[in-house]
C-alpha cells in the first residue's frame, strides 16, 4: 500500500511522516507537492505538521487553497484515510473536512513534550489497531492546539463518537491537569461522521522509535495497512 | 565620521586604499566592514592562533561555517553566533534572528540544518527586566526554530547579575551534507551572473553591524529601528530552495546576507574568489519606495541571499525558485580585477577595492594590561567567609539556583523532537542526534562559565573547552571539532583585551591537548552598559561523533542497585564556586585547577566505557560540585535514590583559596572540609553507574587508563543519602528536591 505525504511550502514534519511511512513501517511512500492535482494513486493521505503558508494569518487558514487540496477533498468523499497530524489536523479544520477550530493554547506559550493520550475509538483506520482505551506516548509540539466548538458541535461530535483521542494521564485518566493546552473535553484528535478523517495534534509519526523516546505512534500508521488489508480480504 | 563608527586614523587609511576621498555611500560601506563585528580587527591577532586543522577538518575558518569528516562520505556543519546587542534592545526579534541568521550560514554551505542549541545568559530572575528579556529571548528562539522545523535540543542557561545589562544569545546550528555537496561563498568565472533571492530589501537593520559593535547606554532603546525583523517562513522556502538548488550544480557560490547585508555578502565573494563584481542596485527587489543606494547596501533586511550562477543555467535556478514562490532575480555579475563597483540604473556610484573592504581591514594588536584587580580576588581565605551553612541547608540552597535548576520552562517552549532525530531529550546534558541513513550520532554541548573567566581567563577558557568536550564524552561522543563565542566587553581597554588575549590562549592550549580543532565561531565584543562590562564570556561548542547511535547514555540512573562510581579526583576546590556565590556571597578565589593530560584521559575512558555498554548513566559534575551531580542523576531517572559516603577532602587549616597566599584562616571549620567535598568544583570528574560484573570491568578500565575511579555507593530507594567520611550530611526525599529543582524557574517567572 501506499501512502501519500503532501508537501506545504511551510511542512516541517513532512520528512519526518514519509521517513516514518517507508523506513520505520516499510510501506510505499511519496511525497505531494501542494501544488499538484494528483495524489498519485496512493492509498492513505496524510496532511504532516509545521506551518504550512507561514500561519500568519490562521493555522491552516491558507493551504485549503492549496490546488492539492481538491484532490484531498474527492479523495476523503470517496471514503480514502486521512490522517492530518499538528497542522495537517488544522488544515483539516480550515477545509471543513471536521468540525471544530483551534485557538492559542490557554497557557499562551508554545508545548512540547510527550504527553499520553488515550485512544477513545478504535473503529478509525488510524486506531484499528489499537486496543480500547489504551494509552499512547506521543510528543506535542504546537502553540495553537486548544481546539474548540460550539456547544451545540461539541455534543454532537461526542454523540457520534467521533472523539478519537483525549489527553490523560499515564494511567489514562481524564483531568484538566492533564489537559495540555486547554482543548475543550480534552480533546487531542477526532474523526468526521463518516470516520475515514482523522486529525490529531500530537504526533505519532514522531514516536515510531523507541530510541527517541516512543514507539507508541506505531500503531496509529500499523492501523492504516491493517485496516486497508481487511478492505482488500472482504 | 563619529556616526559611522571610523576613527581617524582608519579615515587616513580609507584615502590611503581610496586613493581619494570616498564619497557617503564608500564610506558607508568601510564603515560596516570595518565594524568590529564584521572585520575582527581587535580579535583576528589572537584567533589566528588557534589550532584550526586536523584529519577531520574539511572546511575551517574563513567561511560561512566550518565542517568535519564524520565519514560515510558525510561531514557536520556547524558555527555558533551571537546576537546580543539586538536581544537587550528587542529580546523577542534579536533573539529570533539570531538563529534565522545561523541557520543561514549552514544551509548556505550546502548542509541540511539538523540541531539548534544555544548558550544564554540573563541577569537575576529577581530583577523584572532579565526576566522580560528570558522570556522575550525564549520565546523568540522558539518562535523560529519551532516554525523553520529544526529541532532545538540542547543548550544552557545561566542567571547572573553581571549579565542584566547585557544578556548573551550565542546559537549554534548543526547541519549535515555530503563532503563533495559542501558549497562555498566565493566569487567564480568573470562574466557569471550575480542572483539575488529572497526577501526584498528594506530600511530595517541599517547600521545593525556598527550598533553591535558599540557600547550600550541609556539611548540604547532608541536603537530599536536597528534590530531586524525575522521571518522565518520565509527562511524556510529559502533554505528549501537554496537546498535543491545546489544540487543543480548550476551554483558556484553562494552567501547569504546577514551583517552588513548587501555590502559583505558583494565585497567578501568578490575578495574570496579573488574576482570583481559589479551589482546595480536598481535590480534589488525593494520593500520600500525612494530607497538610496546607502540604504540598499546597508540594509540588514533578512532572509536574503546572494548567487554567483554558472552562465547558460540561469533558467535551471529561476525554475527552482520560482516552484517555492521565491524570485531571483539578477542584480549584476562577476567580473576581472578585483574592485566591487555599485551602479544606480547604470550610473557607478561606488568603486572600491573589495579587498580594501575586507583583508585590507584594520587589525589591531590593541594594548593588552592585567586589571589591577586580578590577583586580588583570586585571595580568598577561608576565614573570610563567616560560619560555613551546614551541608544540609547549602543543598537545599543551591537546588533553588535558577543556574542550576531544571531549564524545562524554556525547553519546553521549543519543539525538539521534529526532524525524528533527537536521541537525548533536551535537559540531559549533551544533545544527541542520530545521522539519518547511517548508524552514527552526533553528540553536541555548548558551555562556558564566566565566573572562572573573571577570575582567570585563561584557564576559565580551558576550563570551558574541558566541560564542553567531556559534556560530549559523557554521552559517548569523541569529540572531533570546535567553534567559539567570544562575549567580551569594550576591547579598547586594555584590560579587557587582556582578558579576551588570555582565554584565547586557554582556548588554544586545551583544544590542542584534547585534539579538537576550531572550525570557525564569533567575537562579539562591546557587551557592556554604562561602562560597566559583562563577566568575560567565552563559550565553547563541541562536536562529538558517536561510531554507534545507540550507544549513548545519560545522566539518569536506569536501576536500583548499581554502583556508584566517581572518576576523577575530588580535590574540593571551591574557588569560583556557585555554593561560594549563593551561600557566601562571594566571587572569588581561584577557578579548578585542570591537568589536561588527565582530561583528556577521563574523556577517552569514557567514551570508552560507554561504547563499551559497561556503564549505565553518566554525568559531569560541574555547577554544584559532586552533590548536585549526584542530586541530578536521580533526576528524571523515575525515583531511583542514592546513598553515598564520600571520602573527606581534608582543606589544611591555612588554606586559602588563592594558590600561593599562606596567611592561616581563623575560624576555621571543619564544616568547610564537607562542603568543599560536596561543592567543589574540581574539572574532569564524572560519576557513573554500573551493574554487577560490570563494575570490575570499570574499574580495571580506569585502572588501565591512569584515571582514579571510587566506588562511592550504590542507587537504590527514594531519597538523596550523601555522607563525608561516615557521617551522613545530606538526606532528602527525591520527590522533594525534584519538584524545587523542577519548577525554580517556573515559580521564578510567575511572579509579577
């Protein structure tokens, strides 16, 4: 299978993914420019991290226009994984493929560091792997992660389970001390109604090693092949 | 004249290489090259000799930065610089910039930049103003490298008066490219094309060079229109671009733009290729309408850089950058003889001799005088000091230094795990990344300690080029290049010179005996404020090659159980010390004494044992002494204790802290032997772990090595258990002196 990395002129986790993807989880990668139309027949899209037009203006506020964007938009309709990790998940928020937004984070300076997150969905093809409530290692590294929605969104995005991840602590629990930037309900990634988008601020293609701190990230694109593998069986 | 920074006798000069009298915009242009910052006019007779060659060297000083073999074909690039002068004035925008202007020189080698560390000092956290200049200066550190997306992984952190009116930002960038892709800033083949790219030109920044290169007062403020404005999305197309375009082949040489602009980037292409160049600066894509030529090649605008293009492959470099939304666009080109001529629309405007510009620049062997104050405070005696704290409150004590204390609250502002090669985590001492598509690691360490240089430059500078390099040894790196920082106050007093004079000598004496060659580095000088200078500052980087990534450790303990073992001789030399400054109030004495052939010998042995797996943490005590080293390897190792009994390093009753004094102390207290045992800060100590049959095999390996190894105790329970000669001294929950040392600065920051 194959795995397609999309390039913003700003991505910083661009390499980082694609490494991720054909060295550590040894599938078929390519890197997209963002200008392109094409997403060059792969099987999973992910929308990396960093600051894809500078985020002057808004995280992410630009690269919707971004010419590949259209083929990420035909590809997500047609049921495709996408992954969108940091600012790709930001992205994903700016193009309207999920719901919500992201403001500075409630204490104001950029985080980073490895936080445990708790997999609060497993019927993802980004967490199909996964075990239930299990508790993933991951770094953050963001100064806008403090994502938000309006009441009426935000019950209904947790009346359709589409809360993926939540911010908690080692033993996954749940509590504002946890909670690393403020996000509403601690939310560290969802998925839209159809399930098929993810996006998430911490990030696993960072944590696919365990000599750089975790390996925990694994199983988040390990997720992708298996769920795709079934699709192929059935 | 007096605005432009030149004195007269360089006025002479000028009309001397002029042959005439230069009109504003040449006198403008010597006044920027000949800026201290630029020419090293008062430093170059000292740089010059330092060791700067060796096996490994493939580029040394002289270009945008300097490289060393790391083999498979590869090479590590890597240069500190300063901004400080632009930090004190604007923290956020001078801190920032200052690391867009050294990522610059990497990339612009042709190196892919991997790492950023950086060395910082700041006044008192009690003062409102350091602590608006730490986090100004942090968060514009972060504010760059975090969006660029080069790691910053390492670094230190020091708090001290001396510094409030002055705050150093020395960044250093790593970079990796293959030995036979490195790219140099020189001129080549008359008739070539001259690209610029990048940001365009604006009035920011004009003068930038001269403002570093002056002292500081009360108008300093006002100077603020002289600190540039970084935009680091920008840098990020360029470094993108200027990577993929230099594997084009169609780049000869490349530099960027970064002191003096326009002005340096011309005339040191031209000098370095031994070639002229003629630019029109009506060419110069401009931010700003009615812009005069002076403003143009003074402007220290940003994220620009210069091209000499092989003529015919124009079109494959203007391809490149046009797919980053970036243009070049040609502003000239290289031509015979050697002047630098500037055009406006057609019409010449300045023509200089570039070498006038940059190797005919002034050097100054300037007046060289040991202060009258030198010897004076390295006497110290002990009975000078009052009643000694107990070991217990001195501990206690010396966690609460901000020096000392966890840095978590400016590394955690800065995202260093992107780029998925960060092994040690920020905080464990040397950073240590891997080298992507090979099995090696680099491991990198930036120190210096500007109280021991106050005391005594120069084995101060030795001693910052030891615990650099040991830094690096203790995470199995061998370490194989250097480059400098060199804070200084106001070289044209003879006293500071003599300082500056003084730790280049240590400088060079310790790089020589521990083989580490000077690649390339900085001299900032003038960092003073009313007159009053800051603590000679010299510091150190030092890059060491791990043959095997994975075998590194850190100053963690990994298990109950282990031995604890202190190589290296604790000679509770207190001298310089940070307990003598927290608990005593004093900066004085002599600074460690430091036997290089013992250094070098400890920092073999371990990188040795660590390549070796026989240890399973290590840790180089410095600010603190041996307690606090050991407080720290219980650290972040997840609540694994230690317990401890040091042999007492017995201080003779008429020990005085300066060496040849013998005037007998009164009051003296046995007090003092503890806490010299626990807070000396002897040089070329480091304390390990080791497990079981492993133990030995340290042991005989010291042995071996000539270097002293101690069994001191073992790891194992909750609390830090430190005893001298029997009697236990020190006794404390981790969990305790983990939460104070932890959150110090945060606490510190919060206050309003």
């Amino acid at each position: 299978m194959k795995f397609a990395v999309v390039v913003f002129p700003g991505s910083n986790s661009d390499h980082d993914a694609f490494y991720a993807a054909s060295e550590v989880i040894g599938e078929d990668a390519a890197l997209v420019w963002h200008k392109d139309t094409d997403l060059q027949g792969a099987d999973v899209v992910i929308l990396p991290g960093g600051f894809a037009h500078g985020d002057y203006l808004r995280t992410g506020a630009i690269a919707r226009f971004s010419p590949i964007m259209s083929a990420v938009k035909a590809f997500a309709d047609r049921g495709g994984p996408v992954l969108g990790i940091c600012n790709g998940f930001q992205v994903l928020l700016e193009a309207g493929l999920l719901p919500g937004a992201m403001v500075r984070n409630d204490r104001i300076k950029f985080v980073s560091r490895l936080v445990p997150v708790r997999v609060e969905q497993t019927d993802t093809p980004f967490t199909a792997a996964c075990a239930s409530t299990q508790v993933l290692h991951m770094p953050v590294a963001h100064g806008e992660g403090n994502y938000y929605a309006d009441p009426d969104t935000l019950a209904e995005i947790e009346a359709h389970r589409q809360v993926v991840f939540r911010y908690s602590n080692a033993a996954g629990e749940v509590s504002p001390a946890s909670n690393p930037n403020g996000s509403l309900n601690s939310i560290a990634g969802i998925c839209n109604r159809q399930r098929n988008v993810v996006g998430l601020m911490p990030h696993p293609e960072r944590a696919t090693e365990a000599q750089l701190g975790s390996a925990d990230g694994r199983v988040i694109l390990a997720s992708a092949v298996k769920s795709l593998a079934s699709l192929a069986g059935r | 004249m007096e605005r432009h920074g030149i004195k007269p006798d360089e006025y002479e000069r000028i009309l001397e290489l002029m042959g005439r009298e230069p009109n504003l915009l040449e006198l403008g242009l010597f006044s920027v090259m000949w800026s201290e910052h630029c020419s090293y006019k008062s430093s170059r007779v000292h740089l010059k000799t330092l060791p700067t060659t060796g096996p490994r060297v493939v580029q040394g000083p002289g270009e945008n930065a300097g490289a060393v073999d790391i083999g498979n074909g590869l090479c590590a690039v890597f240069k500190i610089e300063s901004h400080n002068h632009p930090s004190f004035i604007e923290p956020y925008q001078g801190a920032a910039t200052g690391v867009g202007g050294i990522i610059r020189d990497i990339f612009t080698m042709g190196a892919r930049p991997i790492a950023l560390l950086n060395a910082l000092r700041f006044g008192s956290l009690d003062a409102p103003l350091a602590r608006r200049i730490f986090e100004g200066v942090v968060a514009g550190v972060g504010g760059y490298g975090n969006s660029i997306g080069i790691p910053t992984v390492g670094g230190e952190i020091v708090f001290d008066e001396m510094y409030s009116g002055n705050p150093l930002v020395n960044v250093l960038c790593l970079g990796i490219s293959r030995i036979d892709g490195i790219v140099k800033g020189a001129a080549k083949g008359a008739g070539n094309p001259v690209f610029y790219v990048g940001a365009k030109t604006g009035r920011d920044g004009i003068h930038g060079a001269t403002m570093a290169s002056a002292e500081f007062d009360e108008t300093s403020a006002e100077k603020r229109p002289a600190v540039q404005v970084g935009d680091p999305f920008m840098e990020k197309l360029l470094m993108e671009a200027c990577l993929e375009v230099m594997k084009t082949g169609a780049v000869l040489g490349i530099q960027d733009m970064g002191a003096a602009g326009l002005s340096c980037a011309t005339s040191e292409m031209g000098s370095r290729g031994g070639l002229g160049m003629t630019i029109d600066v009506m060419h110069v894509p401009q931010r700003e309408t009615g812009m005069t030529p002076y403003e143009i090649m003074l402007s220290e605008s940003q994220e620009r850089m210069l091209l000499v293009v092989e003529k015919g492959r124009e079109h494959e470099v203007t391809a490149v950058f046009e797919k980053w939304d970036l243009h070049a666009v040609q502003v000239g080109e290289v031509v015979e003889g050697s002047r630098l001529k500037i055009l406006e629309r057609g019409v010449l405007v300045a023509d200089v001799p570039n070498r006038a510009l940059t190797d005919e620049a002034p050097v100054y062997r300037r007046p060289m005088q040991e202060p009258s104050w030198q010897k004076a405070v390295q006497r110290l005696s002990l009975g000078d000091l009052g009643a000694p704290p107990s070991a217990q409150s001195a501990f206690d004590r010396l966690l609460t230094v901000p020096t000392i204390a966890s840095k978590r609250w400016a590394y955690g502002q800065y995202d260093h795990s992107v780029g998925t090669n960060t092994i040690a985590q920020p905080g464990m001492s040397a950073a240590v990344v891997r080298v992507k598509g090979t099995a090696t690691g680099l491991a990198v360490s930036v120190d210096g300690n500007g109280r021991f240089c106050y005391l005594d430059p120069y084995r101060g500078a030795m001693l910052a080029v030891a615990e650099a390099a040991r830094n690096v040894a203790c995470a199995g790196g061998e370490p194989i290049g250097g480059t400098n920082n060199l804070n200084f106050g106001n070289p044209e007093r003879p006293e500071i010179m003599w300082q500056l004079g003084e730790a280049v000598r240590g400088i060079g004496e310790a790089c020589r005996a521990l083989g580490i060659p000077i690649t390339g580095g900085n001299v900032s000088l003038y960092n003073e404020t009313e007159g009053r200078a800051i603590f000679p500052t010299p510091v150190l980087g030092v890059v060491g090659l791990l043959e095997d990534a994975t075998k590194t450790t850190t100053r963690a303990f990994k298990r109950a159980g282990a031995a604890v073992v202190l190589l290296g001789d604790n000679l509770g030399e207190l001298g310089g010390s940070e307990y003598l400054a927290t608990l005593h109030g004093k900066v004085a004495g002599q600074p460690p004494t430091l036997d290089l052939s013992r250094e070098a010998a400890i920092q073999k042995l371990i990188v040795k044992l660590i390549r070796d797996g026989l240890v399973e943490s290590a840790h180089d005590c410095s600010e603190g002494g041996l307690a606090l080293t050991l407080a720290e390897c219980t650290f972040d190792s997840g609540g694994i204790g230690v317990a401890v009994d040091l042999p007492e390093v017995r201080l003779k009753p008429d020990t005085t802290l300066g060496d040849t004094a013998a005037d007998v102390a009164s009051g003296f207290s046995r007090t003092f032997d503890v806490n010299a045992t626990l807070f000396g800060e002897s040089a070329s100590r480091i304390v390990v772990s080791a497990s079981g049959a492993q133990l030995e095999a340290v042991v005989a390996a010291a042995k071996a090595a000539g270097v002293m190894a101690t069994v001191i105790g073992q790891t194992g329970g909750d609390r830090i258990q430190l005893s001298v000669g029997g009697t236990r001294v020190v006794d404390t929950a981790i969990a305790d002196a983990e939460h104070v040392w932890a959150t110090c600065i945060e606490t510190q920051m919060g206050r309003r």
